[in-house]
C-alpha cells in the first residue's frame, strides 16, 4: 500500500525522470533536424518520447525507488529547464 506522504529524504528530485525529460526532449530535437525520417513523422516520435518518459517514472514509482512527489517533481524541473533552454538559445 502506498503512504501519502511528502518524501525529502535523498533522492527528491528524482535524477531519472528529469534526465529523460530533457534527454529524450534534445535527442528528438536534434534527429529531426538531421534525419529527414524523424522529421517525416515527428508527431510520432514526440508520442513514443511522451510514452517513454511515463515509462521511467511509472518505473521509479513502482520499483519503490521514489515517491510520486519525487517523481513529479522531477518531471517539472526537467520540463522547466527545457522551457528556460528554449527561452534563452
């Protein structure tokens, strides 16, 4: 049974759900603008980054590695330093 409770301990945020975040974010980027197949059909491949991405954080949750608040909150400070990376550059 899950506790709902607010988890601080080592591992807030989680380092896996950020880095796929923006991982995955900058590799899609990157191949459709190299590869003319990416680009072809990038809704696609923003949905299987999408479906990825809940992956590892369904995965940290589930294993017991991190806490849903952990995992959240690295999903929003990876989708936050994309949005200031786009900003600026």
């Amino acid at each position: 049974m899950l506790e709902w409770t607010c988890y601080t301990e080592y591992g807030s945020p989680s380092g896996h759900s950020m880095l796929a975040i923006v991982l995955l974010e900058f590799l899609v980027r990157f191949l459709s603008k190299k590869v003319s197949a990416v680009a072809r059909y990038s809704a696609i491949c923003y949905f299987l980054v999408l479906v990825l991405q809940l992956l590892v954080m369904f995965s940290r949750v589930y294993l017991g590695m991190h806490a849903i608040n952990q995992v959240l909150f690295g999903f929003m400070l990876g989708c936050y330093s994309i949005a200031l990376y786009y900003t600026y550059v």
